[in-house]
C-alpha cells in the first residue's frame, strides 16, 4: 500500500495569488520532483467557487505526494532534496496555516470514456 501526504497551502501574506502560482509550478514542482523515492506528485488549485468552511476560500493549492511507505516519506523529508523544498516552501506558502493531511486510500473507482462515432 502506498504512503500518501497532502498538504492544503496558502500564499504568504503579501505575495499575490498569481505569485504564488508561477512559484509553486516554475520552483517548487522541479524541486517536489526531486524528492528521493517520490512515486507522484500532484499540484492543484483550488477554485474558489463552491467551497465550504470557514477558512476553505483563503486556501489556494493542494499538494499530493505519494511514496512506496511511510518510510520512504520521511527518507525522502530528510534528504538534502527534502530539506530544499521545505526551504522554498517558506519563501511562498504561509507556513503556519499549512494543513497537512497523510491519506490512506480507501479504493478508486475509474470510468471509462468511451466515444461513440455515428
């Protein structure tokens, strides 16, 4: 079973949402990608239409990184790679109310698109 972190991220007070965004794809993704033992990572912004909560609006991005084990994770955070990238975490991303979730996946369901032709 694999391990997966995710994590819930705003921007840093006085760094614009378009900020935030060109940082997190152009920095913080190649640096995410060189994480030892990373099996996938996910990068997805939150849209702020129909979202519920308090505070759910103030949050911009999901992050989602899945390893073989929890191990492997916490290898992966203590490398020199891992260290980098919470480094540049706190050049852009509000530390303090970063959310962090570790998830078990429960079960996928997957369709299939099928196109028809006339």
């Amino acid at each position: 079973m694999v391990y997966t972190l995710a994590f819930l991220t705003r921007p840093k007070p006085g760094i614009t949402e378009d900020e935030f965004f060109v940082h997190y794809r152009d920095v913080h993704r190649p640096l995410a990608q060189k994480l030892p033992g990373l099996l996938a990572y996910r990068q997805t912004r939150i849209r702020k239409d129909g979202f519920r909560g308090a505070d759910a609006g103030d949050y911009a991005a999901y992050s989602e990184y899945t390893f073989n084990s929890e191990q492997d994770a916490a290898v992966a955070w203590r490398s020199p790679e891992g260290i980098a990238l919470d480094e540049d975490t706190g050049r852009f991303m509000d530390w303090p109310s970063v959310l962090t979730l570790p998830l078990t996946e429960l079960g996928t369901f997957m369709s299939e698109h099928k196109e028809t032709t006339e």
